[in-house]
C-alpha cells in the first residue's frame, strides 16, 4: 500500500540530491567568511548552480526535475546577491531547506510538489 504513493523515479531522485547538494554547497560559500577570503569561488559555485537549475528546468516536469531545478536557480542568485550585502546566512538557511527537501524527497520518493502537478515520474 506504501508504494502507491510513490511517485519519483530514480533519475528524479539522483536529480534532487544533486540540487541538494548543490543547495547547500551554495549556502556555505555564500558565509561573509567564505565570500571574504574567496569571492571569487563562491560566484564559480553560483554558476555551477544556476547551470544545473536551468538543466533541471529545461527536462522539465515530464521528468519531475523542474520541482527543483527552479528553486535552485532561484536559490543560486540569492547565493550571489546576499553576501554582497552581508546577510549570506540566509542563503545557507535556504540551502539547509532545499537540501532537506530534495533528500528526503530522494529517500521517501515521495513529492508532493509531483502530487499536487499531476506529476509521476517513478514509471519512466
């Protein structure tokens, strides 16, 4: 009965630990700390990040990334914007929440974001 719920396949759950992962990488370098002493690493990172986020949101909903592709566009020009005016812890609160999501997501395979858009991507 649990697995009728189920409605992330396995290339949507590898998807989101990346975003993950990225999330919360972007959070760290996104530290008044990191930004001061390698500014530059951290808008490589920014980078790195908004191109997985626009791979994501390009394969779209058909292959259920879009539920995390655009937050992690979204979360990667708060990453670059926020340590410029020293506040990049809040980019690192945003990271631990996408983060979290996306693993959860990837461990349970179970979204509601999937749910609510009609989305079922555990049969491709």
């Amino acid at each position: 009965m649990a697995q009728a719920r189920i409605n992330v396949g396995p290339f949507d759950a590898r998807a989101r630990v990346v975003a993950g992962t990225l999330a919360l990488l972007g959070g760290l370098a996104a530290l008044d700390g990191f930004f001061q002493a390698l500014g530059f690493l951290t808008w490589i990172v920014c980078a790195a990040m908004m191109y997985v986020g626009i791979l994501f949101a390009m394969g779209g909903f058909k292959d259920g990334t879009a539920a995390f592709g655009y937050p992690l566009l979204i979360l990667s020009v708060l990453d670059a914007w926020l340590p410029l005016i020293h506040k990049g812890y809040w980019g690192l609160i945003g990271g631990i929440i996408v983060a979290l999501g996306a693993f959860q997501t990837a461990r349970t395979r179970v979204c509601p974001i999937n749910a609510l858009l009609g989305v079922n991507t555990a049969h491709s």
